[in-house]
C-alpha cells in the first residue's frame, strides 16, 4: 500500500479510470490496495517532474512512470516497455530487465522522493 500526494495545496491523485482490475483507491484517491497498479490523474508534461510516496504497510510494490498502454492487472509493474519502475528490493526495472539497484532496502514509513 502506498500513497500519492503533492506538497502543494492540490492533491494529485490516482485515476480510477487507469487502474488494475484488482486495484482498489481508497482515502480519495491518495492510497493504493490490491494487486496491480494505477497512473496519476497528472500526466509528466514537463522536462522535470516530482512526485513523493510514503509507504504505509510492507508488502510487494513498484512506484515509477508508466505509459496508458502498460499492464495494469500484474505486478510488479516494469515487466514491458510501457513502465520504469523501482522495485521494493530496490531494484530498478524496465522491459523485464533490472538496471540497477539501490541500498538499503526501503522499510515500513518510508518516503520516497521522485
């Protein structure tokens, strides 16, 4: 389960219209239950773009980019060309290909900042 806020005054939520089919938003759309994954109402129109997670339970989960055309009803997410992902073990992915990986391993309460 993860949450997706911005820090300014407007939220940027999930879209329930972009979403696995068992994916499940809750706290009006900042939080994400369920397997699969969801876009952000707010496409990335910029050169440089920000986006910040806090993770509120352990368990399997992938944040990143994806495009409209990625696999939303699997996860993780990064297995296609459509998604670029950071994984829970810290490992970035894309095309089903691991490009790297971060350390530590990320705990319960985190905050990651994209």
């Amino acid at each position: 389960k993860s949450s997706a806020r911005s820090t300014g005054a407007d939220h940027i939520t999930l879209d329930s219209g972009y979403l696995g089919h068992e994916v499940v938003l809750v706290k009006e759309g900042l939080r994400i239950c369920g397997t699969g994954g969801a876009l952000g109402k707010a496409p990335l129109i910029q050169t440089k773009s920000y986006f910040e997670v806090k993770f509120q339970q352990d368990g399997a989960w992938s944040i990143g980019v994806a495009t409209r055309c990625c696999d939303l009803d699997s996860g993780p997410l990064g297995k296609d060309i459509e998604s670029w992902v950071l994984r829970r073990s810290g490992e970035l992915y894309h095309n089903n290909m691991c490009l790297g990986k971060l350390e530590p391993e990320f705990q319960e309460g985190d905050i990651i900042v994209s």
